[in-house]
C-alpha cells in the first residue's frame, strides 16, 4: 500500500479544502527543525507534513515516502511538496548531481521535478552546523561565555579529515548497497586521524567491499573539492557542510567539542532562526511552494 493510501480520509479532505501549500518532509525530526522552529509563523500558508506519521507502524517516512506522498496528493488534488535530503541521490546513484560543486546548478537540476525540491546539502542535520549557534548552546550548557563562532570553527575544521574519512565511508558503502557505518562510528572512545581511517577500512572489510583502502581514498577525493582551505575559515566550513555526512558528523563534533550537540538539535536550530539564519535555500524553496499553491 502505499503512503498516501494510508492516510486517513478525513486528512485528505482538509489537505484539500483548506487551500496553501501542503509540504512533506521526511521525519518528525525534519518536522521539529523545519515546521515548528524556521517557518513556525507561515500562518494558512503552509502545513507541514512529516512522512512517518503516515507510516507509525513500519518505521516509515524517508525520502521515498515523501515522494510517494506528495505524488499521491497531487493526484488527489492536493497542492502537495516534498523537501528531501541530498542523500536521495546518494542512495539513487544519480552520480553526477550528487557530486555536482556549483549551487545554482544543483538547486535548478531538479531531478524529481518541480514539486519534490533536494536539499543543497547531505541532510537536514548538516544546516544544524552553524559555529554561531554551536557557541551558544556550549556556553548555555555550561553557563559560560568562553566559547565564540570563531573557536567552534576551529573545534570543526580541527576535524575536517575525520569528517571527511566518515562521509567517504559511507559513500563506499551506499555504492556498493551497503548499510553505511552508523553515525556514532568512532566517537566513542573518540578516534583520530589514522586509527579512525583504518577502523573505517576495517568495517567496509566485513561488509565484504573489495579494495576498501582504495575504494575509501577515492571517494574522499571526490569531497576535497567542496573544501577551500585557502577561504576564510567560516566559509570554508559553510562550504564543506554541503559534503559531509551530517548525522555522522554532529555526532562527531559532539564527542570532540564542548557539548553533547546531537542532545541539543532544537536549541541549534531555534538560535538559527533567532539570529536571523535560517539557510536560504530551503527559505526559497518554501516560497516557491506557496507561490505555485496559489
């Protein structure tokens, strides 16, 4: 059956009569972030929808789900949008935009057409990792002032090459139809440097991947060209944030930095939104949306 059959029919109903935009994301997290902390005040505008509301019994939501709903409401007559992370295309092979640099040609390919908009960057966590706003949840924690953006964009890029090794690893992983490493690999005890590279290698070893070594260092080539090291440290980060294993990377800096970040995901993103920095292009992708529901 699929997600959009499961939703119950007086739901459809309201989908429809209330007119606006009705969007889809993939999770209660994403619902959390997107719907109830960045455009909380969209009024009539927009309903958010988070998928695996629709599928309570089998884990559900996801980027398929998304799109199996919003094609769904469509049909039904409802003016219905997806967000889905980048990461769709990882798990897709659609290798060329995935890897795709430049950010005017990756937000216009659209690859699932105009209702079903990808996320600039791996996933929604990846926008939680702004050094602002990182800064202020380590001070609130503690009750301190000792943290700044600029020591949290040290702390970040003081772990760019592990970060980088984590994301490769799972890129290896998702082209050979692999269960990626999980997030927290190699966080707890925290590893570094050479002994995370090799454990990494290890784990793609038992998942029977030949060549690891090999298969590991070429994927992370293909992420050093979302790093500028001769940017200013701010923007090298924001720039390498497109290409990181989010999930697997805020639970990294959580182990390496001041604070239990990945515990703190709703402060993250309500100081984001307090600072005036809700990221543009999911902004400009929530008011194409109310612009076409019109």
């Amino acid at each position: 059956m699929s997600a959009f059959k499961k939703v119950k029919a007086p739901e459809r109903l309201l989908w429809k009569q209330r007119g606006g935009a009705v969007v889809f994301l993939e999770s209660e997290d994403d619902y959390e972030i997107i719907a109830k902390r960045w455009f909380f005040d969209e009024g009539a505008d927009v309903l958010f929808e988070p998928a695996d509301r629709h599928e309570p019994d089998t884990g559900g939501g996801g980027c398929e789900a998304v799109i199996a709903l919003v094609e769904g409401a469509r049909a039904d007559g409802v003016a219905a949008f997806g967000l889905v992370d980048r990461d769709l295309l990882l798990g897709r092979h659609n290798w060329v935009l995935w890897w795709q640099e430049a950010d005017d040609e990756f937000l216009a390919a659209r690859p699932h057409g105009d209702n079903i908009r990808v996320l600039l960057r791996w996933e929604l966590e990846n926008y939680l990792l702004d050094p602002e706003a990182m800064a202020e949840v380590a001070n609130d924690d503690a009750l301190t002032s000792s943290q700044t953006g600029d020591s949290m964009v040290d702390t970040c890029l003081a772990c760019a090459d592990e970060l980088k090794d984590k994301s490769a690893a799972t890129v290896v992983a998702k082209t050979a139809n692999q269960r990626s490493p999980n997030p927290g690999f190699g966080c707890n005890p925290l590893k570094r440097s050479s002994q995370l590279k090799a454990d990494l290698v290890g784990h793609l070893t038992n998942l029977r991947i030949p060549n690891p070594g090999p298969a590991l260092d070429k994927e992370r080539a293909k992420i050093e060209p979302f790093d500028r090291p001769s940017a200013s440290p701010r923007q090298r980060w924001e720039r390498l944030t497109r290409m990181l294993d989010g999930k697997a990377a805020l639970k990294y800096l959580s182990h390496a930095g001041p604070v239990r970040f990945d515990e703190h995901r709703g402060f993250l993103a309500r100081r984001i939104r307090e600072a005036g920095k809700v990221p543009s292009d999911i902004r400009k992708q929530i008011e194409d949306f109310k612009l076409a529901a019109r």
